[in-house]
C-alpha cells in the first residue's frame, strides 16, 4: 500500500470519526443516558485529528495518542455510570463498578505499557457492557459492544506493528477504518433508536389516552343514561297523580342531563382536537371569555340557587391563549355547581396578576362551596399527561380537558381546599396563565 493510499485511507477515518461526533452529539442532546459517551467520543475525534496532524510535527502524534488513550478510559468510565445507573436496584450489582475501578487503578500501576492498560480496560467494559445490553436489550449497546472488540484488535495490531510485524501496519489501518466506521455506524443507530423511541411512547400515550376517554365516556354516559331513566320511571309510577311542577321538575332534571352528554361529546371532540391540532396562541382579553363562559352556566344553571362573585383589580386582562379559554372555564366553573350539593352554591372568582419565575401570568382563583376535592385525587388531576390514571373517571374529562389546555398555554394549575385544614367545605382551582 502506497504513502498516497495510506493517507487517503486516514483522511477518510477523519471524516468518519468527525461525522460520527457530530450525529452523536446531537443524539445526546435528547438522550441523557447517552451523554457521558460523549466524551469519549469527543476525546477520539481530537486524538484522531492531532494524529493526522503528524506529519507536520511529531508532537502533534503524541498529542493524539495521548487523546486516544484518554478516549479509553472516559468509555470505561462511561460504562461503569451506566452499569450503576442501569442496576441501581440491585445493591449488590451496585458494588461492582467500584471494584473494578479499583482493580483498574490497580492494573495502570504494574502494566508494561499504554497498550496492555487499555486491552484491561476493553475487556472489563466490554463484559460490563453485554450485562448492560442483556438488561435493555438496546441495539446501541450491541453496537457499542462491536466497538469494544474492534478496539481490542486495533490495539493488538498496534502492539505487532511495535514488534515490527510485517504488514502489521497496513492491517491496524484496516482495522482503524472498521473501527471509526462502526462509532459512525453507533451514532446512527442511537439516533434511530431515539426516534423510535420517541414514536413508540407517543403512540403508546394515545393508546392511554384512547382508554382512558373510553372509560371516562362510558362512566359519564351511564350515569346520565341513569339519571334520565330514574326521571322517565318516576313519571310514569305518578303519572296520575303527579302535579305539573312535579313534572316540570322531572322534565328540567332530563334537560339538564341531556346538556350534560351534550358538553361531553364536545370535550371529547376538543380533547381530540388538541391531539391533532397546533393552534396558534395569541393574546386575548380574558374578561371578554369569562363573561362568555358566565353567561353559559346562568343559562344553563337557571333553575338552580347559584351566586357567583367576580373580584377584580381592573376591567380588562389580556392573556396568551386560544379559543379555547372560554370552554376551560366553563369547565370549571360546572365542576363547581356539579359536585356541590348545597341549596346554595356559591362561587368567587379573583382575578390578580402574578409574577412566577421572572414570568408574568394572570392568576384565575375559582372558589365554591362544594364537597371539595380530597388530596388523593387532587394528585390524579394534576398528573402529568405521560401519567395517565383511569381513576380520573372519579371527575369527569372537563377537568382533564382543562389541564390539558393550560398545559396548551404554559400554563399552570393548582388546586387548594377553600379551607386548607378541611378539603369537604369547598375547592379553589388556581390557574396561572401567561400574559404574552
């Protein structure tokens, strides 16, 4: 093989090594387990590059070897946190990271040289790694366990090429090529995996969400279906003697359950809508959309003994949201009527501003006297969306709706007991929403 061949080949394993540093970085911006890797593989793209360099000075050689050395061990160290990471339940798997770091350190003290240090280091991490790889069943780590027994032959290589081994040379060079092909071959991987990843969680989100308004749906749905059914039997068991406002009482119970299953089927269209949809934020007047969604419950509500209080500093509040934010409070306010069983139901809502986390937001303070929310189900609603309980059920999808869109704005909710010693005498449902 020519002097010109030869460079040709190293040129090719610069862009190899580079290339595959560039894709693995980008890789470990979203995958955290992935991170410490990174070193090692910026460590190899340095020691890569100063060796190339040697041709104009041999210092730059020496340069290199050095990193590619240092490259060796942050890979060992690599895999020692992701062992411990990967079985930190077992506490006595946890042990093992630290012993063979000391019978490493232990090792690099009496080894002949740089070369039989490193085949130590290979052939620890490398049995470490399969366990890792038996455990997540990861084709990263298949591949990251290829790069171990590619190094191992390259070092080898380079000790024959120290005993003067002919063609020992040419063939570590074949082996480097391999090698640098096999990190690009890595990142790649890692990077397909991610986007795997990520698709099988979402589609494994939906799939949680699907059952979860399924069995929200079929809850509600049959409790209105019930109630309607106990309103028509009541009607036709006194149809004869029963006074018409014993009827109109009846006839208002059916209407109001039928507005009921009609809110239902139009947060679960929505609840879909922002699924699919990305609407876009803009500033709003929130005075405007709360009176809106005031105006709906009196209507709604008519027949019921309901007062609601609005205390305000201002007139008009501007916040960051969508079309959305009247049915969000909408929502709200008809858990407050829904699961209050008092003669009269009363409501505050206080409107302030409030700065969070150099963030300006208009605070939403809705305030009943109900049966209050207990702290466990306090927790429920306020999962995240990847933690999705069935138990949600228990309110309904017009809170789920309503955590779901502040989660749309950036926004936060909270929920308090209107008494904080005693939940059972009423709620308070905060939202934090962003002004701009």
């Amino acid at each position: 093989m020519t002097i010109e061949e030869l460079q040709i080949i190293e040129f090719q394993q610069l862009f190899l090594v580079i290339l595959a540093t560039i894709i693995f970085g980008l890789v470990c911006i979203k995958r955290r387990d992935l991170r410490p890797w990174l070193y090692g593989y910026s460590s190899m793209c340095l020691g890569v590059i100063f060796t190339r360099l040697k041709l104009i000075n041999e210092i730059f050689d020496t340069i290199g070897t050095a990193f590619l050395g240092l490259a060796s061990y942050l890979i060992f160290l690599a895999v020692l946190l992701d062992y411990r990471a990967t079985f930190k339940k077992d506490k006595e798997t946890q042990k093992i990271p630290d012993q063979m770091f000391t019978v490493f350190l232990l090792f690099s003290l009496i080894a002949f040289s740089i070369e039989f240090s490193m085949i130590f280091v290979i052939f620890i991490s490398g049995s470490m790694l399969f366990r890792i790889f038996l455990k997540k069943k990861s084709p990263t780590y298949i591949c990251f366990l290829i790069i171990q027994l590619v190094s191992l032959l390259s070092i080898m290589f380079s000790l024959l090429e120290n005993f003067n081994i002919i063609g020992a040379y040419e063939f570590g060079e074949g082996i480097d090529h391999i090698l640098f092909t096999t990190f690009l071959l890595t990142s790649v991987v890692a990077f397909a995996e991610d986007l795997i990843l990520k698709s099988e969680k979402k589609f494994r989100r939906a799939y949680n969400r699907t059952n979860l308004f399924k069995d929200i749906f079929i809850h509600d749905v049959s409790n209105l279906l019930q109630s309607i059914l106990s309103s028509l039997e009541l009607m036709d068991y006194y149809r004869k003697e029963m006074k018409e406002l014993d009827i109109e009482e009846m006839m208002d119970n059916i209407r109001q359950q039928i507005k009921k299953g009609s809110l239902l089927t139009s947060n679960v269209k929505k609840l879909s809508d922002l699924e699919i949809k990305e609407g876009k934020l803009e500033i709003i007047d929130l005075s405007e959309n709360l009176n809106a969604a005031i105006r709906l419950i009196k209507n709604r509500f008519k027949n019921q003994n309901i007062t609601i209080t609005l205390e305000r500093d201002q007139a008009e509040y501007h916040v960051k949201a969508d079309q959305n934010l009247p049915l969000m409070l909408y929502n709200l306010l008809v858990n407050s009527i829904e699961h209050n069983t008092r003669a009269t139901k009363k409501i505050w809502i206080i409107i302030s501003e409030k700065k969070k986390q150099d963030k300006d937001f208009i605070k939403i303070e809705i305030i009943d006297n109900g049966m209050g929310v207990p702290d466990e189900l306090k927790e429920i609603i306020l999962l995240s969306s990847n933690k999705i309980d069935t138990n949600f059920s228990r309110m309904g999808l017009g809170l789920y709706l309503v955590r779901e869109i502040i989660k749309k704005y950036h926004g936060e909710l909270e929920i308090e007991n209107r008494i904080k010693s005693d939940h059972s005498h009423g709620s308070n449902f905060i939202l934090f929403i962003p002004r701009r």
